[in-house]
C-alpha cells in the first residue's frame, strides 16, 4: 500500500513577502494620506498662477505704473501700522500696486500713486487666499503644517516604495513603462506605475522641498552643517522715535545693493531702530529675495547682505521655496510645476481604480 507523503507547505520567498508588505502599505497610505496630498497639490496648481489669476480677477491691480513713491510709503504705514500691518511688498512689474501684509493674515493693496486702498483679502472671503492657507497648513494654522508635514513624509515615502514596486527584473524599462488599453486591471495599473516613474523627477523636487518648506529649520541645519553658511543676523540698534524719510531710505537702499531690486520693507515698531529691507539680487531665485539692506532712522546704512555671496548649504537651503513653487526656469517651469500638481489626484484615482478593480475579481 503506497503512502502518501504530505511535503510541508513552503513560505513565500522573503523578497516575495517584502513586496506584499510594501504593497500593502503603498495601497493604504495611497487612499488615506494621498487624498489629502492630492486635494493639496491641486491647490497648487491653482497657486502657481496666483498673481495672474489676481489681476484677472481684479484688473484694477494692473492699471497703474509701479513706482514705489517713499511718501505715499509713509503715509501707509502711518495709517495702517497700527492696524496691524507688518510688511509691504513694494510695486513691480508683475504686481504694481503696494501688496500689505497684516498680523491677522488679511492682505490690502493700495494704489502707487497715492495710497488709495485697492483691494482688501483674506482667507475667508478670497479663494486664492483660502486656496493658499489650504495648501501652507491645511487650514489649521501651526498644527495644520505639523500634520502636513507629516503627511509630506508618508506621501515621500509611498512615492519611493512605489518605485521599488515598480523596478523591472533583468533591467527591461522600456517594457516595464508601457501603458496598456485594457483589460481594465492592467490599464489602471501601467498608466499609474508609468506615469509615476515618468514623471517622478518633477514630482520626488514638488515633495521634497514641500517637506523641506514645514521642517525648514531642521533642514537648513544639515545642510549649512554639511555645506557651509549661516543665517545673517538682523542688527540691534537703541530705541528711537525719529521721524523716517521714507523716500531718503528707499534711494539708499537700492544705492546700497544697486544691482538688485528692493522687494519687501518690513514696517518697524514706533521705537524700533532698524528700518529693514528685503531685495533680490541679481542671480537669486527667490521671488522676494534674500538680500537684505538695514538702516538706521536717520538713514545711515548699518548693515547690507547679497544672499548671492552665501555658502551652498544655506544657498540650497533657501532654493526650497522658488523651486516649489516654479520661480527658477521661466514659464516653462512655472508650468510644469503645475502640471505636476495634477499628478497626484491622478495616481490616486487610477489606483484607486486598479484596487477596485483587482478586488472585483476576487
């Protein structure tokens, strides 16, 4: 009589199980994290054409000729200082009214000419504006960009787990990156893995900066650690109640840095001895500048900084916020930046797709 012999069931090769576990974990933290990273980066798509899409929405933004006059300067700050204005970005090309920043977060514009007040905004009546405090913190403030950044990690993550998934054997790439038709199964799969590795440099600098932008501090100090540079520490002077001319310190600020473009001017306290000043260098990324230009009350320059001359940690450092919102490369970078804010959403709903599908056939 033959006996049969019973083989012990044999595990799933270890790198087998890996992957079933990476999957897994791709697949939850997709449909979890990811609806909110995606709902986020839509925001900035949207937020990438910000000021064209506020002059659209507003042309009587753009029908003045941007001069920044040091009088009507300050007679702004006399009159909205103690309302709680903070800083004032000054008339450019691109925006030329004053653009007013104030303590509660509400924005005001006013006319170059002679400070009639153009426009008032906030978060909770301009939908650029709601759109921006949706995609900086999730609408909650300090907490909200804890949580943001936490879900900045767990969306970096689930985009190098998905490219481990995705690696080909025997190197077969091309293979690999082919979308398909149909059936539907394979359809969501290839065009969400392919378009992901596709795109995947654009996307890896969009999330990457993004989590560089909400831990900032501990990022600037690895790479100033590693690369060189320090932050520029803004003078103290005595407290003094001197009348500002205004004027007189606009015309040294720019003899100050010449080559530069004065951005923002930061509205000092009624005692506060440094009038400071924001410019962007020639060669700076960033919008606003990091070039700074601090004067005394009575117009004495006391100290100036070209962000240009920093070292490359604190250069890459400050690189995070122009390279995420599309500032560096023109209108072709401006519009893949929000071209890949699209992605996302889509990731998310073909492989949404794909999983319901797959679970369909089950």
């Amino acid at each position: 009589m033959d006996t049969a012999v019973t083989r012990p069931a044999t595990s799933a090769p270890p790198r087998r199980r890996v992957r079933a576990v990476l999957s897994r974990l791709h697949l939850w933290a997709g449909l979890t994290a990811g609806l909110v990273f995606a709902l986020a980066s839509l925001a900035g798509t949207v937020l990438v054409f910000h000021v064209d899409l506020l002059k659209l929405q507003h042309p009587q933004l753009a029908q003045h000729a941007p001069v920044a006059d040091g009088r009507v300067l300050a007679q702004l700050i006399e009159r909205w200082a103690p309302e709680g204005m903070r800083s004032l970005d000054l008339p450019r090309e691109e925006l030329p009214v004053w653009q007013a920043y104030f303590q509660d977060g509400h924005r005001q514009y006013f006319a170059p000419e002679d400070g009639a007040l153009l426009l008032y905004r906030s978060h909770h009546d301009d939908v650029l504006l709601w759109l921006h405090e949706w995609h900086v913190d999730l609408l909650g403030g300090k907490t909200g960009r804890e949580v943001w950044g936490v879900i900045g990690v767990i969306s970096l993550a689930m985009i190098l787990i998905g490219l481990y998934l995705w690696w080909p054997k025997g190197g077969r790439y091309l293979a690999q990156l082919k979308m398909h038709a149909g059936p539907p199964v394979r359809r969501w799969l290839t065009w969400h893995r392919s378009s992901g590795v596709i795109l995947l440099p654009l996307l890896l600098l969009a999330t990457v900066t993004g989590v560089g932008m909400v831990y900032s501090k501990a990022f600037q100090k690895a790479l100033t650690a590693t690369f060189g540079g320090k932050n520029v520490k803004e003078p103290e002077l005595p407290a003094n109640t001197a009348p500002i001319d205004w004027t007189k310190a606009i015309a040294q600020a720019r003899a100050v840095l010449p080559d530069a473009r004065l951005a923002r001017v930061s509205v000092p306290d009624p005692d506060e001895g440094v009038v400071s000043f924001r410019a962007q260098a020639n060669g700076e990324w960033h919008p606003v500048g990091r070039s700074t230009v601090s004067l005394s009350r009575d117009g004495r320059v006391v100290q100036s900084f070209d962000a240009t001359t920093h070292k490359l940690g604190m250069r890459m450092s400050q690189a995070f916020y122009p390279l995420h919102v599309g500032a560096v490369g023109g209108s072709a970078m401006k519009w893949a930046t929000a071209f890949i804010g699209l992605l996302p959403m889509f990731l998310l709903v073909t492989g949404f797709l794909f999983w319901r599908r797959r679970r369909g056939k089950r």
